[in-house]
C-alpha cells in the first residue's frame, strides 16, 4: 500500500511547501508549517466536479422546508455530566474532554461506559495504557466490569475496522494524541497526525450516529493540545477546571452544538472516583466563624446554574517599586481596570498597596457580574471593616463608574434566598419588580451608591 504524498502548509497564510522551513516562503512566518495530506489532482477534481457538471450538486432547500426533529438524549447516568452535555448524549455527536494530567478524565469516562454498558453497546479504546491497568481501575473504583468491552489499539485503521465490526452506539478513545494513521508519515501526537486521525473519526460517528468522546491532552500553557481545528472539528468540548491536589473537579462546556455554553458540572473525588456534589454552592462558601475583613458573597450564574460563591481580597502595604495584583480564579485584567475605576470615581488609591483577590473553591469566574463583589472585598481589606455574613452582592462596573444590570437577576436572587441570605446589594436595572421572600434588596446604580450603602 503506497502512502499519501503529503506537503508541509502554513496555518497563517496557507502556502505549501514540499519540506519543512523554519520561515514560511510566502508570508515570511517562522515556525508555522505543519504537515498535511496533498490533495492529488482526481481528489480536486471530484470535489469540485460540481462546478464542471459533470458530478452530482447537492440539492437547495429552502429552511422552513426542512423538518426540525427534536434531539433525542442519551442519559449517562450522571446527572452533573449530563447538565454539561446539555442534558444528556446525542447520537452522533463528538465530545472533546481536556484537562491536566490526573485530574479525572479517564476516571470519569470509565465510569460514565461502565454504567451506559449495562444497556448499550460501549466501547472503550485505550492508548496510553494497557487494559490490565484499567481493569485494575475498575476493580478498585468498584465497577462492574462484565459488559464493557475493551480494545488496546494506536492504529486509527485498525480502531475503525473494529468499531465497524462491534457497532458500539457509545465509543471512547483514549487519547487522541496516541492514534496515528498510515497516511501520514510522522509520529503520533503530531498536528497532522491529530487532525487527520479525528476527522475519521468524526466522519464514522456522523455515519453511523455513535456517540464518540475523545481525551485530549493540555500543554503546558494549560490550553488544548493539537491543532486548533481540532475543537472546530467536534461538536463540543468540556475542560476540567481546578487544582489535580485538591478535592474537587469542576468541569465546564467551553463549546456545546447541543446545549448551553459555560454550563459547569461539580465533582468530588474520593476513592471511589467522582462523585456528584448535590449542592455546589456550600462548597465555594467558608462558613466563617465570625465576620472578616474583605470577604464578599456574590452569585454568579455558570450556564443556566446560579452558584453563590466567595470573593476574598486582601490589601497590604507594599515595600516595593511596583506594588503586586495578584489574581485567582478572575482575570488579571479586569482587577486592574476596576482598581483604576475604584480611585477614579470612588476616590480609593491603592498605588502604594499589595493586591490579592481569589474566588474560593478554585472555580473560575468569567463573567463581569463579578466586579461590584471584587470592589466591596478590596474596599473591606483596605479599610479593615467587616461586611454583613447574610448579605449577598453582584453586579458590573463600567469605566464611567456606572453599576450595570447582569442576567437572570432574580434567578440569583431566589439562590441567596434559599441559602439564608437576607440582604442583597444588586444594580437598580435588577430590581425585582415583586418582592423576593425572606431577603431584603438594595439598589445602586453608581459606585458612590453602593460604597455608601456598604460604609
């Protein structure tokens, strides 16, 4: 069997050249090559045979000529996983999970297909280890083992003459990075070898509707490794969030064809593997014995979840030339901004201060309606005063130092309701038109406003 002749492209202006360069002959780009397939002059011509007439064209409809079927779920039988999912697996559809190195991806897949095995056709494919290591996985989790099936196999040929002959409606391969195909020369893990090895893939679940998950490694930058077509490529990809040392594990759709994006599933590990966490509120909150400068509760809104979470800053007095803002669990960025807001409009300087700011529990909060609970920490810290326990905060900043509504304000409302707070600090466009039972709202519409209400 003659291999494919393959040409090195470059994925900033996408020239070809028949060898590798350091320094792209086209666009003068250092280090952008990668190998990739030649497309043989029969392949060009069939591909846009449509053009000449001499092929068949694809048929144009108009949309709402087009039936739109409900999409039928497949339950994992783990609820947090399937709120990630967007309520459950949809045949055909192709899951990228990344995350680093021990931090749960296998441990959650196998017990995701041990469970789904009982009354599907599952198929676990490893890569990285052999299936005595995770047999003995297994055993020590307590899985039942007798209906999952396992195959051993790097060879992307070999993979899909098996899954063609097993006909699994639920697949895992484990990883991508390990799979190679003969049509490429370089080895496993290589860009090439990775986007060519997961487009058959993805090409074998869309023929045959099975559900397909793939493992795919980080770099060391934390950002997923291979080529970035890779994520374009499936139809949606899940990341493991947090500390591999800590106990829990927090797993976030960054993108989702058939759900929510954002959305975040909680899971504690225990010797027994991942366990689901019922309420993941209590977990990101302290339960401080008493009250404590620059602590802020806020609630944030992950996907279609409102989660109430701890804001802690702490402000010193630097001894050095350029004072520290030091950030985790929030962007870097947006403390900066907001502590020049803070001194522009709330008459605060913190020039010559020490900055920390975390959000407890090692999740991650992108969204902006996280900026009036950093203010009133940082505010709290500094100037050495407690905020109330009961009290709950959220709302954005802008640069005019205007207080700005979030979404799903009154959602958040009724989550600090039904945890036991009684006051809440929110912007006046999420005023409640009706009351909220059991906790009392206060409204700013500026930063003077909501410093004042705090003071």
């Amino acid at each position: 069997m003659s291999r494919s002749r393959t040409v090195f492209s470059c994925s900033a202006c996408g020239g070809e050249s028949p060898k590798w360069v350091g320094q792209c002959p086209d666009c003068a780009a250092w280090n952008t090559l990668t190998e990739v397939l030649a497309m043989s002059p029969s392949k060009t011509t069939t591909r846009f045979s449509g053009f000449a007439g001499s092929g068949n064209a694809g048929v144009v409809q108009r949309l709402q000529e087009i039936e739109a079927h409900d999409v039928l779920r497949q339950k994992t039988g783990i609820a947090e996983f399937d709120r990630v999912l967007g309520g459950g697996l949809v045949a055909g559809s192709v899951v990228l999970i990344g995350g680093d190195p021990g931090i749960g991806k296998s441990t959650l897949l196998l017990q995701t297909l041990v469970g789904m095995a009982a009354q599907d056709n599952a198929l676990y494919i490893t890569g990285e280890e052999s299936p005595q290591q995770v047999s003995l996985r297994a055993h020590r989790l307590g899985l039942p083992t007798s209906d999952l099936k396992m195959l051993a196999e790097t060879r992307i040929e070999n993979i899909l003459t098996v899954a063609q002959k097993e006909k699994p409606q639920v697949m895992v391969i484990d990883s991508i990075q390990t799979v190679y195909t003969d049509l490429i020369q370089s080895a496993p893990g290589a860009v090439a070898q990775v986007r060519e090895s997961a487009a058959q893939l993805v090409r074998y679940a869309k023929q045959t509707g099975t559900s397909l998950f793939l493992v795919g490694h980080v770099t060391k930058e934390g950002a997923l490794a291979g080529p970035r077509v890779l994520e374009h490529m499936v139809d949606a990809v899940l990341y493991f969030e947090g500390d591999s040392g800590s106990r829990y594990r927090l797993i976030r759709a960054i993108k989702n064809r058939f759900g929510a994006v954002n959305e975040l599933g909680v899971f504690a590990m225990t010797d027994k593997g991942l366990k689901e966490v019922a309420n993941p509120s209590a977990i990101f909150l302290s339960h401080h014995e008493e009250e404590v400068p620059g602590s802020v509760i806020m609630v944030t809104l992950e996907g279609r979840r409102p989660l109430l979470v701890e804001v802690q800053a702490l402000v010193d007095e630097t001894h050095l030339g350029n004072p520290r803002r030091v950030t985790t669990g929030l962007e870097h960025n947006r403390l900066a901004m907001l502590l020049a807001v803070l001194h522009r409009h709330g008459g605060i300087a913190t020039y010559d201060q020490d900055v920390f700011a975390n959000v407890v529990g090692g999740v991650r909060v992108t969204e902006t309606g996280i900026d009036l609970a950093v203010v009133l920490a940082l505010v709290s810290s500094l100037r050495n005063r407690n905020l109330p326990q009961d009290m709950v905060v959220f709302g954005e900043i802008g640069l005019a130092g205007e207080i700005r509504p979030v979404p799903n304000g009154i959602e958040r409302l009724q989550e600090a309701a039904k945890h036991g707070f009684k006051q809440a600090l929110i912007p006046k466009g999420n005023a409640p038109r009706k009351a909220v039972a059991g906790i009392e709202v206060m409204t700013a519409s500026t930063l003077a406003e909501a410093l004042a209400a705090t003071s």
